[in-house]
C-alpha cells in the first residue's frame, strides 16, 4: 500500500548556474489529510541525503523529473530543495508549475508505523522514497505559492506570506553593486 501526503511549493534560489529551474517543497507537515491521517513531525527519521521527484506517483525512471535533499524546518515540517531535470518531461512540469495548474506535490513513503492519538490516525514513523508533482493533493492545504525558474521569479498563488512576497521582490530587483 502506498500512502502520500502533499506540499507547497516555495521560490527558491536557482543552483549556481542551473538553467534546468529549482524548487522547495513542504513535502510533509502535521495536519488532517484526506484520508484521515497526520504524518507526524520527524516521521521520515532519519532521512536520505537524496531524493527523486516525479510525475503523479510514476515512481520510475521514466517519469522522474527532478530530485533534491529533504531537510526539517524549525517546525518540524519536511522540506525539499531540488532542481529540475533538462529532459523535455522535467521542463513541461516545470512549466506547469510556474504558470499555477499544478500547485501541489505529494510524498511517498512505507513501512509506517501508525498510533490513534484523540481518534486521529497518526503517522509516527515511516521510510521516505520520494516525491511528486500531483494535481490532486491528499492535504487540502498543500498549495504552490511561487517556483522559481533560472533567472526569474513567478508568482504563482495569492498566498505568499509577506517575507515570501518580499523574497520574490528581492530576486526580481537588479543586483546592487
């Protein structure tokens, strides 16, 4: 059985000199999904230095588009900071991405461990795989604020936060020398 969870995508800065476009993703946080469950924070424990992102759960080859390092934040949220693949697939995603119609991601794991907590199943452990650009999220609240692509920041949803508002201000504004 496969279990998922979704994201947001944030802006991020490009890798030095990639032209292929980079994402940040909460790939994982603690609320209510669609199927009744909370992943727990720090659930993924430990986590690989690397994962893939993919298409709609392909988790193949065929239908990777890109990969990145998960991280926590400070509020114990699971976060992925990646790049795009050059391949032509990796490139419509992106696209997709930076024009708003795709606006969620999704997490892949097994083996979880699951607790009853107030009657709410909780994930309490699990192994990470991977991640994905979905179109339909289990986490209603996953939504893309902006992605980034080489040279150029996009807002893609109206809830950026005042320092992501700021941030895409930031990289949009000349360099000052």
């Amino acid at each position: 059985m496969k279990l998922y969870a979704l994201a947001e995508v944030k802006a991020v800065e490009d890798v030095e000199g990639d032209p292929n476009g980079s994402f940040d993703v909460i790939l994982s946080a603690p609320t209510l999904d669609r199927d009744g469950e909370v992943i727990d924070a720090k659930a993924f424990e430990p986590l690989p230095d690397h994962i893939t992102f993919d298409i709609d759960h392909g988790m193949s080859t065929a239908t990777t588009v890109g990969s990145g390092v998960p991280s926590y934040d400070d509020e114990g949220r699971l976060r992925v900071r990646g790049t795009y693949s050059s391949i032509p697939r990796a490139q419509e995603v992106r696209t997709l991405v930076r024009e708003g119609h795709i606006r969620t991601t999704s997490v892949a794991f097994m083996s979880a461990q699951r607790e009853q907590k107030d009657g709410v199943t909780h994930i309490t452990r699990a192994e990470l795989l991977n991640g994905a650009f979905v179109p339909i999220p289990s986490n209603r609240q996953a939504v893309v604020l902006s992605a980034k692509a080489y040279g150029e920041a996009v807002k893609a949803g109206a809830r950026n936060s005042t320092k992501d508002a700021e941030r895409l201000q930031s990289m949009s504004s000349p360099p000052t020398r």
